[in-house]
C-alpha cells in the first residue's frame, strides 16, 4: 500500500485544488484531508457522511462556584489570564496547564478533558475520504492526524485499495510531521518566487529527515521563468525530482467558485492537461 502526501511549505500555494484532481484521476484509492486546522478538501469534493466521532483531547480548567472562596490565588497564578475577576474561566485562553487546579486551596477547579473536534468517514465520487475538523483555538492537531491516518489506512486494508492519497498541511509544524512520519512519498506544492523556494527548502529538509521519496511540483510556473530556473537548479543539486509545472490558469478559479476540481470542470484546458501528465508520472514512480 501507497501513501502520497502533498505538502506545502504554506497556504495558498494550490495544494488542496491539486489533490482534487488527482483525486479525480486515481483509480481505487483512499482520501484523507489531514490539514485539520483548516479543512477544506470537502469543498471540492462534496462528501456524504458515513460517521461521525467526537475527538477528545488535552484538558481545560472548570471551576466549580460553590466550592470556591474567591481568593484569588488563581488569577495570580494564570499566566494566560484565563481566569477573569469575576472568577468566570474563558475556555479559550485556557491552555489547560493545570497549574490553577493544582494550587487552589479548596479544590475548587478540576482539569476535564476537552472535546476538541471530530473525525468523519464519508464517501465521495472520488471514493472513499476520512476528513477531520478540529475546534476553534483548539490544540493536538497532530494527534488529530494521526488518527485520520490511522482510520484510511483502516480503511485501504479493508477495502483492498493500493493508495492513500492524503491532503497535507502546510508548513513544518507538528500536524506536518504527524502527516509526515512512517509515509512512502511526498509531493511538495511550491511557487515561483523567492519566498516559496525558502519555504521549499524547509519541507524537503522535513522530508529528508524522515526519510521520505520526494517530488516538486511547481504551481503557476509560468509566472516567473527565472524561478522556476532556480528553483529547478536547487532540486537538481539535491537529486529531487520536479514532476510537474503547472500554469497560471483562471479556468482555476472557475472551477473553485464551481465547487469542482479543474480535471471535472474543464478537463481540456491546460492546466488539466499537465496535472494529468503529472499524475501519470506518479503513477510510473509509486507503481500504482
């Protein structure tokens, strides 16, 4: 079994409206959206919720009011000044450190465990899609991910389906190294400008940390032709392979105001034409 994640070293570069169409041109494969802290795989492929699981994780304070003094010891102790003056805590600001819980004098506050968000299992036209939304300001996003891993590679055992095509998150951060871990391949989504080539270089450095197969492809790469050059020249150098240049296309943005991926919404423009062309290359190198 396959996995090919797609990252980005940030948002905006294209990465989800790729995995979209690749979506649309892999044959039996299972879809996971690990971006959980901004979600948006679903937009562009409309599931059906099969189920439906809460996420439970980290702890935030309760305060129970008729045990407490108000001695303020709490408010003293809180360096997030989640605990307001009139002893009322803003779940939001709380960080769930515990350390009011822990020094209270009458054991007034207790650290519950917190409902962070929830995982789904839904089917597509594309297949199968385990997708996950994670809570407003919540944290864990990296044990979120894991488990939508863990729930597709479930579900491609039990269905016998050779690949997992998986919508990373942007960045190097913990969600990205959860994302990242124990996979096969990478497909890293950069533009071509100064910026997206620094921010390439720190995903590939992620990737080769963890051993992982690397491919780039070049979003709007007709854009800035010395760039794209450069950008070029430096996978070069570091024996990675550049498997895709796709061009500015408005017929894009179309497709997304159309709530579809381009490869459905017009698959003879030009940017179709190359993606398929890129996900046949895939194909050769992954062996699926």
């Amino acid at each position: 079994m396959q996995e090919l994640i797609v990252l980005s070293g940030k948002g905006g570069t294209g990465k989800t409206s790729i995995v979209a169409s690749l979506a649309q041109i892999f044959q039996d494969k299972v879809l996971a959206d690990c971006d959980v802290d901004a979600a948006d795989l679903h937009l562009l492929l409309h599931p059906t919720i099969l189920e439906k699981k809460e996420f439970w994780s980290g702890k935030t304070a309760f305060l129970h009011p008729e045990k407490c003094i108000e001695c303020g010891q709490c408010l003293d102790l809180c360096r997030f000044k989640a605990i307001q003056e009139n002893f009322i805590i803003d779940k939001i600001s709380c960080e769930g450190c515990g350390v009011c819980a822990y020094f209270c004098p009458q054991k007034a506050i207790e650290m519950q465990e917190n409902m962070a968000g929830y995982l789904f299992v839904s089917t597509t036209s594309c297949g199968p899609m385990i997708h996950a939304r994670l809570g407003t300001g919540e944290e864990n996003s990296g044990k979120l991910v894991a488990e939508v891993r863990n729930r597709a590679r479930q579900k491609a055992q039990k269905e016998n389906l050779p690949l997992i095509l998986i919508d990373g998150p942007p960045g190097i951060g913990c969600p990205v190294i959860a994302s990242l871990a124990g996979a096969k391949s990478v497909l890293i989504i950069t533009e071509p400008t100064l910026s997206g080539l620094h921010d390439l270089e720190r995903v590939i450095q992620l990737a080769q940390h963890f051993q992982v197969q690397t491919f780039v492809c070049i979003n709007k790469a007709d854009l800035n032709p010395r760039q794209v050059k450069e950008t070029i020249d430096h996978c070069t150098e570091l024996g990675i392979k550049i498997i895709g240049q796709i061009p500015y296309d408005e017929e894009i943005t179309k497709a997304q105001i159309a709530g579809q991926n381009i490869i459905e919404f017009n698959p003879q423009s030009l940017v179709a034409q190359e993606i398929k062309m890129m996900a046949q290359k895939l194909k050769e190198y992954l062996k699926i």
